[in-house]
C-alpha cells in the first residue's frame, strides 16, 4: 500500500518508498510541470472548472495582482529610504505635539464613552423607577427580592422578628436576656 501513488495532482510524484530505495520516476515535461506549483495549479482549475479562458483570465489576474504587489513594496521601501533622514531630523518637532495628540484624543475618547454609559444608565434607571421595566429590569428585581429575603426584609420586618424573638425567651425564661451594651450594676451597693 506503500508504494501506490497518491490520487490528483501529486500522482506523478514518486512514492516515499520508491524514494528510498532509489528510484526515480521518469522526468517527462507533463510530470515537471506536474511537480511545480503553477503545474499543479494549473491542473488543478482546469480539472474544477474546465474552461480554457478562465483558466487564462484567472492566470492574468494573479501574474497582475503579483506584479502589482511587488510595486506596491518597491514604492513603500523607497519612500522610507527617502523619507526616513527627514523624520528623524524633525522628531524633536512633532513628537511632543504628536505625543499630546494622542493623549488628548485618548481622554476625548474616554470621555464621550463615560457620558454615553452615564447617560444610558440614567435613562436605565429614570425608566426603572417610573415602572415601564426597561431590559433587564427583571434581573434586578430578582437580585432585590433574593437579597430583601437574605437580609429578611424592611427594618420593621426585622425588627418584629427581633421582639418576637425576645417576647418568646421571656415567656420560657422568665424574663427578657441580658443585654451586652446595657450597663451592669455594681455587685455591692455603695462600691
């Protein structure tokens, strides 16, 4: 199984095996062209699409698209070749107002995101509190019933629970708890 070629456009290449044991597959002028790139891509479109002037107006296009790609990095190097003495003579120059540039237009930035945030969450809010439940409205609300539970609920909630906690330990124990903060009397009278 080793040494059947592959199928498409590699099936001129020799096998790795034959490789190794030396031999070499006949060079005719179809399998060299097989073997480069172009060859192969060749073959490869005209067996996709089958169409001869395609395949010679896609070939045109890429030889373009190539030739203008080198140009394009010919005139980029040449202009920082050129240009590069007269930016580094003037960088003393425009850095600083370069540099304060940047930071101003950072900080504008900044700021129109914060006011943009400040602005959509009074909007949030001014929405929330006049009870038209904007998006989200009822997470919040969930978040407010589970935490008004948590702490178990208004202070006058809790502060009923709290009598009704001491008027039950006053009823089994005869009287009401010390208290921690409540002053404690002196044991013996006049000391």
């Amino acid at each position: 199984m080793a040494d059947r070629p592959l199928p498409g456009p590699r099936a001129a290449l020799p096998s790795p095996a034959a490789a190794r044991r030396g031999h070499a597959s006949s060079s005719s002028s179809t399998e060299r062209q097989q073997r480069s790139l172009l060859g192969r891509a060749v073959q490869t479109f005209h067996h996709v699409h089958g169409s001869t002037q395609q395949l010679l107006g896609f070939l045109a296009l890429a030889v373009t698209l190539t030739a203008l790609l080198v140009l394009a990095g010919v005139t980029l190097t040449a202009a920082l070749v050129l240009l590069s003495p007269l930016v580094l003579l003037t960088v003393p120059l425009w850095a600083p107002v370069a540099v304060v540039a940047l930071l101003t237009g950072a900080t504008s930035l900044l700021a129109c995101c914060a006011g943009v945030a400040a602005v959509a969450a009074g909007t949030w809010a001014h929405r929330y509190f006049t009870g038209r439940h904007p998006v989200g409205a009822h997470r919040v609300e969930s978040a407010a019933d589970h935490d008004h539970y948590a702490r178990g609920g208004t202070v006058a909630d809790v502060a009923s629970r709290v009598r009704g906690y001491y008027d039950a330990y006053a009823r089994e124990y005869g009287g009401y708890p010390p208290r921690s903060h409540a002053r404690v009397k002196d044991a013996a009278p006049g000391a």
